[in-house]
C-alpha cells in the first residue's frame, strides 16, 4: 500500500483517472460506482480507496487537469498573436480547439452540470464559475491593454470580454450537438468577423 506520494503513485493516480474517463462515458457518471472503475482496471476494489477516497476526488482530478491543460492550450495560442485582436482570436482558436478535441469530457461535465443538486454539483460549478471568472479576466485584460495600445476601441472590456465568451461558449456547443456544422478555422473566422474585427481601431464606428 502507497504510504508516500512518489511518482509510482502518481503515476497510478493518473491511470485510474484515466480509465474512470471511459467508465464514466459508458455508463455515465451517475451511474457509476467505484467498483465498476476498479473493475475496468483489474484491480481489487480496496485498492482503488489508496488513491482517491471517491469517484467524485477521481472526478476533481479529471477537472482540474482538464482546466490547467485548457489554459496551456490557450495562452499558447493567445502567443501567436501580433495585437490584441490577434490576441483575442488565439483565446478562441485554443478553448474552441481544446474543448473539441475532449469532447466526451465535455459531455460528462455537461452531464453532471445538468443531473443532480447534491453538495458534489455545488462544489463542481463554484470550481466551474472560478475557472470562468479567470477566463473572463484574462479576456477583459486583452480588450483594455488594447485600448491602452490604440488597436481596439475604446469599449467596456468587462461587457466585451463576456460577449467574446458568450459566443465561444455557443461556438463549442453547436459543434459537439453537430460537429459537422463548421471547422474550427470558420468557426474562427466568424467570431473574427462579427465579435473582434468590429472592436479593432480601425473598424468604421
């Protein structure tokens, strides 16, 4: 039995997390029980209780590397920009790209959002609504250090910046109910189009 937390354990945290995905996106989360995750790893159901006390800790860990990739995932796209505009568009292209490419996450944290309004849900959408409100001040701080920089117009980056993620949020949405609707580059383009372009300095007022 683990008594330190090595790389050995986790390194088994992270394969139980992992293969609580799968459980979770066939039986839903739910309906899940810890036994049937152990089950899934051939591993006794006792063993499992070393690693998370749990399916809703399996969870939290599920989310919390799912937010911090996210944010890599965007920060690194937000780099390729050479304004703020640019800059605005790399936030989109990265949540649009990242939240497609874990669409079964995105529906399992779709589920448990949508099931239930046990102490387990309230925590998970306060640790949602923190994520957010993160999002939400990065993008604010990307309108006002644009308007500080003469590219975008002088608008209320909080409003703007909730705007931007409003639509994103849709953006996301649509392409798990129909992923065929649009590609990620005219998904772009069209926030580009219809929500950034019109905030640049230079767009006719």
């Amino acid at each position: 039995m683990p008594r330190t937390r090595g790389p050995e354990y986790e390194r088994k945290r992270h394969e139980i997390a992992g293969r609580a995905m799968a459980v979770f996106s066939e039986r839903g989360y739910h309906s899940t029980r810890m036994e049937d995750i152990a089950e899934a790893l051939g591993i006794g159901r006792t063993t499992i209780y070393w690693y998370f006390p749990d399916k809703e800790a399996i969870f939290r860990a599920l989310f919390d590397r799912h937010l911090l990739v996210m944010l890599e995932t965007i920060r690194s796209e937000m780099a390729k920009g050479r304004d703020a505009a640019g800059k605005l568009l790399g936030f989109a292209r990265g949540e649009i790209r990242y939240n497609l490419e874990k669409r079964e996450f995105m529906r399992i944290v779709i589920s448990i959002w949508a099931e239930g309004r046990d102490a387990f849900q309230h925590d998970f959408e306060r640790t949602a609504r923190d994520a957010r409100a993160h999002g939400l001040a990065l993008l604010a701080d990307l309108v006002a250090t644009g308007i500080r920089d003469g590219e975008l117009r002088a608008v209320d980056p909080a409003a703007h910046a909730a705007f931007l993620q409003a639509v994103i949020d849709g953006v996301v949405y649509n392409l798990m109910v129909e992923p065929a609707a649009f590609t990620e580059a005219e998904a772009v383009a069209l926030i580009d189009r219809h929500v950034v372009a019109p905030m640049r300095a230079s767009a006719r007022k």
